[in-house]
C-alpha cells in the first residue's frame, strides 16, 4: 500500500455522519418514488463504462435501495455485486440483495483489492473526497475502473438563489468542483482519470412538491447554517411567488449538475 499525503486543498463543510445517516433512514421508504434523477445519472455513469469492461466482483458504494444494482446486473449478469451503504434503513430495501455491507465509504469494511469496479452514485457529495479516494483505491484490484457520479457547483441553483432573497440561511450544500475530483484521485494514485459534467432539470407542478421531493431522497438542509425551525407563513408565500417567475412550459424547474468520473487503479 503506498503512503499517501495528507489532503492539501481545504474541502466543504460537510453534515455529520449522524445527520446523515438519520436523514437516509428516514428518507429510505420514499427514496425510489422521488429520484428521478439519481436514476438518469445512473443510466449515464453506467453508459459511460468501457464496452470491453467485464468485472467479476462490482462494489457499489453508498447503494441506497439499489436500482444501481439493478443496472449494473443487466450490463454485468455474471458479475457478483456488493451493496454497501451507511443507511440500514436503505439496505433493507433491496429487492434482490446478494451481498450486503452497511457501512461507512470512508473507511469501508471490506478487505483490500476485492472489486474490479468501484461504482458510486450520487453519494460523493457527502463525504470526505480524499477519504473516499483512498478508500476506493484501496478495494479496488491493480487495473481495476473507478466510476463515480457526484454533484457540483450549480445543482439546485435555482433554490440557492431564490431562498437567498428570502433568508441568510444555506439551504444548498457547498458542493465540489471538478479539479477538487482529480486532485483527490491523482493524490489517492488513480490514473486515466476522465471528468465531465452533465445537466438534468427535473420540473415539479409547485414549489412544495419539489421540495418534498428533494426531501424525499434525504438531501434536506443539511450541514452548518442551515435554517433551525419552520419557514414564516410571510416568507414562504414571498419563496413561493419568486420562485414561480421561473415556472416553464413543463412546470417549476430544480437543476443538478453531475460530475460523471471514471478512472483506474
């Protein structure tokens, strides 16, 4: 195992591992109904493998209820697939669960080199990257591929920007950028490193079904300076009419920006 050094850039404040666990327990009965976009992300970062790729064992990495699993099956039907998540509430929402780990991606608690692809999905943004990058290197075999989606800067925009006529509180978590992604994988000894970002805009019929189904997937306020207690009769009808000036033909917008990452050991 090589010696690494310690993280030189200074990283997002992040939400505690308690928080974050609880907010993914609750969320887990929901969860499949509301991510619609976690599942487009899915279908991208899986059609972005390379077509000669054909891993025996797959470690999917913060699995949630594991339609990830489920892609990766019809790509891969011979390989083995682990499901590992920080939520047993979402664990146990796998409809066919071959092999299942809860726990943390930061320090996973598994053996070294078990997988000949390290998949995530949309789990990045809550963790430390150079943690996560050691991690994934560590499991992964000599020649194995890294794929990882995250989120970054400009997901949720819309919200950020309307709720800050509103109130000083952070309601968007401060997200990473595409060169905090490769210096946390070049650091971790990941090369053929490949980044780009994609853009889905998901459309709501009102304000409140598009924050109840952000809620719905566990990404609720979280983290430092969030708001303490229910927003004002006042300022919701103020969020509600700013945010209604950006309703399209297709409803009100909410915009993630993915960070689609693939890499090998």
């Amino acid at each position: 195992m090589k010696t690494l050094r310690a993280s030189p850039l200074v990283q997002p404040s992040l939400p505690s591992k308690r928080v974050v666990r609880q907010s993914f327990n609750k969320a887990a009965s929901t969860y499949d109904g509301a991510a619609r976009a976690q599942r487009w992300v899915s279908a991208r970062l899986v059609g972005g493998l390379p077509p000669t790729l054909i891993p025996a064992i797959i470690l999917d990495a913060g699995c949630g209820t594991g339609f990830g699993l489920e892609m990766l099956g019809l790509r891969f039907p011979a390989a083995r697939r682990i499901a590992l998540d920080f939520s047993p509430a979402m664990l146990s929402h796998i409809k066919q669960l071959e092999y299942g780990v809860c726990g943390d991606i930061e320090r996973i608690p598994l053996k070294d080199e078990v997988a000949g692809l390290y998949w995530s999905n949309l789990t990045a943004q809550w963790c430390d990257l150079y943690a996560l990058s050691r991690e994934a290197w560590r499991v992964l075999w000599q020649d194995g591929t890294l794929a990882i989606s995250s989120l970054t800067h400009g997901t949720f925009h819309e919200l950020e920007e309307t709720f800050a006529q509103v109130d000083d509180y952070r309601h968007v978590l401060p997200f990473q950028s595409e060169a905090d992604w490769r210096a946390a994988l070049e650091q971790a000894g990941f090369r053929n490193i490949q980044i780009h970002t994609e853009t889905c805009v998901a459309h709501y019929h009102d304000l409140r079904s598009l924050l109840k189904a952000i809620k719905s997937i566990g990404a609720n306020q979280l983290g430092a300076y969030r708001r303490p207690n229910l927003m004002g009769k006042k300022a919701w009808m103020k969020l509600e009419s700013l945010y209604e000036t950006r309703r399209t033909a297709r409803g009100l917008p909410i915009t993630y920006q993915a960070i689609i990452c693939y890499a090998s050991k």
